[in-house]
C-alpha cells in the first residue's frame, strides 16, 4: 500500500463515531489499513460494526486493533462508557472522530418537529456529548486530535436543509470557541466541510416536496465518494505538531458553494 503525498502511517488509538456505514465506515478503513492505527467502530447498529471489524481483520487489520462499541451518541452514559472501554482496552486515545449525523431534507412549513429534533439530538447533542466525554482524557494527557465531520452546509444555508444548516452553524461555532480553550492543552480541532458525498444519508429523507425541489446530489455531476473525506482525514492527521488544519471544505469540483 502506497500512501499519498503529505500523509504517514499514524499508530494511533482513534474512536470514529458513525462507523457503521458511509464516510464513517471508510475513514474506519483509511485509518486502520492505511494509518496502521488501532480503531474503536462506534455507533448504534453493532451488527454492522461486528461485520465491519470482521471485514478489516480479512483485509489485514489485527484483531486487537479493532473494536467495535456499540453507542447512541445522543445517550451521555453511552459516550462516557465508549470512551472508558477505549482507555480499557488501550490505555489511551489520540484521536477522535465526529462522524455521527442525520440529515432529513424538509421544508420549514412542512412542520417536521420529529426530523428537526432527531438532527439536533444527534449532530449538536451528540457532538458536545462525545467531546465532553474525551476532552478530560486529552487534556490530561495535554495533546489530542479531534475531527468533526461538519458540512459546506455549516458555511452555507441551504434551502430545505434549514435546521440541518443549523446543526452544522452550531459546530462550526462551538469549535471556534473550543479551539482557543485547548490551546494550552496541545488539543487540535479540525473540521472537515464536504459538500455531497455518495452515501444513503439524502435518502433517509421523507419529505419528498424538499427532496425533489431541493436535493442536488443527483444532478448529473460526479460527487464525492466517502473515501475522498477519509484520506483528508489522514492527510489531517500527518500534520507536524505545530500545524492545525483547522478547517477543510471538500467539495465536488463541479459544485462549489
Ligand atoms: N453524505 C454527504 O453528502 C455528507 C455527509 N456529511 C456528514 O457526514 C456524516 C456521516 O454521514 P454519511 O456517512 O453520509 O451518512 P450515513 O447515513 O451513511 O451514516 C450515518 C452514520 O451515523 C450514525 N448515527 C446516526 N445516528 C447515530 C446515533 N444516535 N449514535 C451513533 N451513531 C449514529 C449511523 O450509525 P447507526 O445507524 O449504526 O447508529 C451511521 O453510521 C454526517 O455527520 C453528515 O452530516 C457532511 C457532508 C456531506
Ligand atoms: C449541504 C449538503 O447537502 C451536504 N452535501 C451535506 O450532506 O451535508
């Protein structure tokens, strides 16, 4: 395996949430083969985190270094016993990513009180709650990385994805403001910004109005594949010490915003 210009083999102990499928389950697989580092799968489906780390260990991986935890990062209990269980079994954790989220195409006058909770609950909630789980072991530790997978849409509204817009607004802030806290602790904070990627995520969506007039992924351009988000990942990753990458927006190149 070659790796790109400007990245390395990492070693490291990382927790990647929303493992189970899309951009989460291929920076799982970027990090474990190509950043030969040991990595925790989490999210709420087990069945495909136990499948997942079956197929890594039939790719090369070891088995210590995978581990699958099941955890809804919307639950405080689950994150704080995810990140127990890492320290547990490794002793230590270097990096963690965000990957987690929902996104529901809706319009506002469409009145979707249960999508616009869900996307809160699990992009703002679940972002806060596995970085407060993580952040007394780095700073301990005084060094850290952590990666969110934010959005364009946190650069931009879009329309018909207002509260999901929002929900990556929020990251964007709270991240700015976190980044100046961890200074003095080592502690970096990148956000990677992709525009759309090739994953069943649009298509969870039920509002079929905001669909069709709204969703740009199928527009005839090539979009991005999950695995173009996971080598930014590792490309942020193999930076010096005393380089952060604070921000990465990632788009298709036939669609900027
Ligand atoms: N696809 C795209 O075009 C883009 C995606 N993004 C962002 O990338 C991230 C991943 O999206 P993508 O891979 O496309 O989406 P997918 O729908 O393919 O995957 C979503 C992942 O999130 C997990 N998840 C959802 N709810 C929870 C929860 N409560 N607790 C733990 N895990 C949860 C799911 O696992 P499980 O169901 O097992 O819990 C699943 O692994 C999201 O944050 C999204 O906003 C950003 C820009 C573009
Ligand atoms: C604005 C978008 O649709 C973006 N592709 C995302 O899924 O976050």
């Amino acid at each position: 395996m070659s790796l790109a210009p400007g990245t390395s083999l990492l070693e490291k102990v990382c927790i990647v949430t929303g493992a189970s499928e899309g951009i989460g389950e291929a920076i799982a697989r970027v990090l474990a083969i190509d950043g030969g580092s040991s990595v925790v799968l989490a999210s709420r489906q087990i069945d495909k985190l136990n499948s997942l780390a079956q197929r890594l260990q039939a790719a090369g991986c070891s088995e210590q270094n995978i581990f699958a935890v099941q955890c809804d990062v919307t639950n405080l209990s689950d994150t704080q016993a995810l990140i127990q269980k890492t320290l547990e079994k490794y002793g230590r954790i270097d990096v963690l990513v965000n990957c987690a989220g929902l996104m529901y195409y809706t319009l506002m006058k469409n009145g979707q009180h249960d999508e616009w909770s869900k996307q809160i609950d699990v992009n703002c909630h679940g972002t806060t709650n596995m970085i407060g789980a993580v952040l007394p072991h780095m700073i301990e530790n005084k060094r850290g990385h952590i990666l969110n997978i934010t959005s364009d849409a946190g650069k931009r509204g879009f329309a018909g994805l207002a509260v999901y817009s929002g929900t990556k607004f929020f990251i964007e802030g709270f991240t700015q403001a976190l980044r100046q806290e961890m200074i003095e602790y080592n502690i970096r904070i990148t956000n990677i910004q992709p525009g759309d990627v090739a994953t069943k995520l649009a298509g969870r969506s039920t509002d079929q109005e905001a669909k069709s007039k709204f969703d740009g992924s199928n527009a005839g351009h090539k979009i991005l594949d999950p695995e173009d988000i996971a080598k930014t990942v590792l490309f942020a990753l193999s930076q010096p010490a005393h380089v952060a990458l604070n921000e990465i927006l990632i788009e298709p190149q036939a669609a900027p915003i």
